[in-house]
C-alpha cells in the first residue's frame, strides 16, 4: 500500500497532448489548465474594472454589477492563482463597484425620506388651513379704528361665531339670494363686509351697538367707494325701508370682539324667528342677538 502511494505524482502542471498544460491535485487533474505560455489575464477581470469606474462616474446602476461580477472573477483567480495574473484590476473593480453600490443606496434614502417630508409638510397645510371660500369676513384687530395695522396683535384670526357667516356665497350671493326670497330682516357678514336687508312692507330700523362701529356708504364689496363711511362710534341705526330684500346697508366693526344687534318694525322688536342669519337656514334665538368673534 505504502509502495502504491510513492507512485502518486505530487501536485503540479503537467503537460497535455495538445501541447499545454494541465493541473494535478495530488489525487486527480482538476480543470484548471494554461498554456506553455504561463499564466493568463483573467477575460473579465478588465471588464468588472471598467464597471467599477462607471459606476461611480458614470452610471451607479453599474455597481452593483461590478460588485457581483467581480466577486465571481476573484473567486475564481484564487482558485487557480497560477493561471491568471490580474487579479488586482478584478479587484479593484469589485471594490468601486461595492463604493458605487452604496452611493446609490444613499441616494435612493435621501430622495425617499426628501419626498416624504415634502408630502407630508403639504398634507398639513391642507388639513390646518381654514376654508375662506364661502365663510364669515375674517377681521384684524387694529389700536387704529380708522385702519388695521402691522402689529403682532394684527395676525391673530378670529372668525364671528354663529350661522351669520354661513353658506353666504360668492361674494353674499346666497345669501343675497335668501334675503330675495321671502318675508324677514337678513343679516349676514362676508369678504365685504356685515350686510342687512329687508324683505318687508313695513320700515325696519336695525340697531348695531359694538365697541367700534360705522355705517358704509354703500352696501358692496367695493371698498374703493367707501369714502363717504362714517367715522367709527360705539352704536348706530340703519334704517331699511319697505322692500323687496334686494337693497339694504352695510356696517363694518373694526376691531370689535362682539357685537348687538336689535331688530325693531312699527316701533317694536321683532320676532327672532323673522332674523334670518347667514345664507343657509340660520334664524337668530332671541332680539336682540349677539355674536362674538374667537
């Protein structure tokens, strides 16, 4: 048995019958073989080189390419270190093609977060942000009654509470149109104002008392006609005579927080069911009725 393994040949190249030469494990020829020339560049390892490069110049989507390929190649340049000389060029394209393969999965992180943070921010404001298209007249509050100002105290929001900026419409049209189409005294505040009318045979005169207060010269949402407004004051009387709800007049309340407002035809108040309030079904509670800004 002994005398049997002395006739083993060590591991080495041998040679072939087609004149090159062939590698043997100690046990049996293994695939590897090379010509008489000596060892061989490896075919692809120039190829995953080139990747590599690309991949971070060029185009990222070759890195991961490069990465898997030149793996493969050095693999398979250990596995037979006597047949290919260049294994550091497959080596140094599987690196860059790993430094490439990382760079485009930061890029993909920081694209994805950037857009969540974008839609996310535009979610928000479109939830948080008050709908003005058909509500009550938003008013600042102003140290100036003749004016607002550019104060802190000027941001501040504040809406009349109530039915009395309901459903008014496109600039009152609604609103305008309820007042058009039955009996009653309709009040209602918008973008142009507070606005009464009159749908009535009998004169209405309506009360306004509030901490600042002042009749418009004409009932619109043109403010550019308004210099005839009287000055602010703390309480004034509208008259509306008999009509049809068509016409009626206008106040503003500067910076008032709340207002009264009494409701009198044939020197006697008025049921508070024939106050309609805001362009919707709103009717007020009681005469006088009151309405508080927050």
């Amino acid at each position: 048995m002994s005398g049997s393994n002395q006739d083993v040949p060590p591991p080495g190249w041998y040679p072939t019958p087609d004149g090159g030469e062939r590698w043997w494990d100690g046990a049996q020829f293994t695939d590897g073989k090379r010509s008489e020339a000596g060892p061989q560049e490896h075919p692809d390892a120039v190829t995953v080189l080139v990747f590599g490069i690309l991949g971070i110049v060029l185009c990222g989507l070759l890195g991961p390419f490069a990465w898997a390929k030149g793996s493969r190649v050095v693999r398979e340049i250990d596995a037979e270190p006597s047949r290919y000389t260049n294994r550091g060029q497959a080596q140094a394209g599987r690196v860059l093609g790993i430094v490439s393969s990382s760079l485009l999965v930061l890029g993909l992180v920081v694209v994805l977060a950037s857009t969540l943070l974008v839609t996310g921010g535009r979610s928000s404001d479109s939830s948080d942000g008050p709908d003005d298209s058909t509500g009550p007249r938003t008013e600042q509050p102003s140290s100036d009654p003749n004016g607002p100002t550019d104060d802190v105290e000027s941001q501040i929001v504040k809406n009349w509470q109530g039915p009395v900026g309901d459903a008014v419409g496109m600039d009152g049209s609604d609103a305008q149109a309820r007042a058009a189409s039955g009996p009653g005294v309709f009040i209602w505040t918008d973008f142009g104002g507070w606005h009464v009318r009159s749908n009535n045979e009998s004169e209405v005169t309506v009360t306004v008392t509030a901490d600042q207060v002042r009749a418009k010269e004409t009932d619109d949402s043109d403010d550019s006609d308004e210099d005839g407004d009287a000055p602010f004051s703390t309480e004034v009387d509208l008259t509306l005579p008999p009509g049809d709800g068509e016409t009626g007049a206008g106040f503003e309340l500067g910076n008032s927080e709340s207002v009264m407002i009494t409701v009198r035809m044939d020197g006697a108040e008025v049921p508070a069911s024939d106050i309609k309030l805001g362009g919707a079904e709103g009717e007020a509670d009681e005469n006088p009725v009151v309405f508080v800004k927050s």
